[in-house]
C-alpha cells in the first residue's frame, strides 16, 4: 500500500536527476492552494478558477513574431475575486531553470491590456487544430465573466460562432508572480517563495496537505544537495 509520502519521497528523489522536470510533475499539487498564496501576496480574495498552461498569442510577446497564430504558454492564469485583477504565474522548483527569455515575455505580459491577450487568444483559436480543448478554455473565461460565448460554440460554424465571442474585460489590471524556491534578493516584490507557501499549505490537515508542505521544504535546497 502506497501513500502520499512515498509519492513525495520519489518526487524528491528524481529532481536530483539531470533531465527530470519536477514542475511539470507537481504543478497540480500547487494550483490547490495558489489562490490561497496569492491572496496572502496580493491582500485581495482569488478565485478558486485556476488555469494552466495559458497561451498568450506571440505577436504580444515576441518583436518579431513568427507567421501563423503561435503562442507563448503561462503555467497558470488566476482572476480576483472580484474580477478587478487578473494574475499570470510562473512556477519554477529549481532557481537554475529561471531563464531571461521567459521573464522577458513575463514583462510583455505586463505591458498588455486583458483585453488585447484576450483577443489573441480569439485569434489562436481561429486557426487552432484543437477547437474542443479551446471551446473548453473559452468556457472557463465565460465562468470568470471576461467574455461572453454565443450558445452552440463547437456545435455549429467555429468562425462564425467566434466571431460572435464578446469581450468584457475593460479596466483588468494585469499582475505578474513566480513561485520559486527562494528569492535571489529582498526587492523581488513579485515573488512567492517555497517557505512562504509551505506555510499556507500547512494551514491545511489532511495527509496531502501535511506531505506536500514537507517537500517543499526539502526543495528549498537546490537539486543534488541533502
């Protein structure tokens, strides 16, 4: 019999490897208590809508952006509660895999309205080959109130019903955060480090809970240190 410790454990194990992506292994045990985080960061309610793996159409991010609807992809995109807010994420469980071009489209993301990411995003899932999967990401924007779906999106004429799509996000203000193990300095205002969120997860008692906030103490220390 397994537990949730022995899942933690091996998680701890392999980040020791060369080639093993532990972010991309542990990003839902975050996305549970990330609105809790940003909360207590922020001083403002979020909505418990999480969603990963954002795309932000390249014509925003890049100065010269490559033909055709590409994308750049945010781990996690999370609203306020009152919808006046929205904030992209960053996750990163080595400080070593923090790389320039990605705090670069971070800072471009910042320089944008809602309103403009929105639309590109509308752009992409004109020309998108996975009109379910974007219909589903639509839906989860209707749900934060940011656009308006006619009925039938997926069930009838894809460019017409996206032509129809509403945007009503004026005035949204855009916040960028990372989630990382440590600071590399105190001016880092838009960081989250991992003793700040083990803190939060530890606010909770159940066995996950209890687990989680444990390794994240341990991968405080970089990858290959006990």
């Amino acid at each position: 019999m397994y537990t949730i410790d022995d899942v933690m454990s091996r998680l701890t194990e392999w980040r020791d490897l060369p080639s093993y992506q532990l972010e991309r292994r542990v990003d839902i045990f975050f996305s549970l208590y990330l609105s809790e985080a940003l909360q207590k960061h922020f001083g403002m309610p979020f909505s418990e809508i999480v969603i990963p793996e954002f795309p932000v159409h390249q014509r925003l991010t890049k100065a010269v952006p490559p033909k055709g609807a590409y994308s750049d992809k945010i781990d996690y995109v999370v609203p306020a509660a009152d919808k006046s807010v929205v904030v992209f994420v960053e996750l990163k469980t080595d400080m070593e895999s923090r790389r320039v071009c990605q705090d670069a489209i971070m800072g471009s993301v910042e320089k944008c309205s809602f309103e403009e990411i929105l639309a590109g995003l509308v752009d992409i899932a004109r020309k998108t080959k996975k009109r379910e999967k974007y219909g589903y990401l639509l839906d989860l924007l209707k749900a934060t109130g940011y656009l308006k779906i006619p009925p039938g999106l997926g069930k009838r004429g894809w460019l017409q019903a996206l032509g129809e799509v509403e945007i009503t996000a004026p005035e949204i203000r855009i916040e960028t955060a990372y989630v990382q193990p440590n600071r590399e300095k105190d001016s880092d205002q838009n960081v989250i480090d991992f003793k700040t969120f083990a803190s939060i997860v530890n606010q909770h008692s159940d066995e996950v809970s209890t687990a989680f906030a444990k390794a994240l103490k341990a991968w405080i220390k970089p990858p290959g240190l006990d």
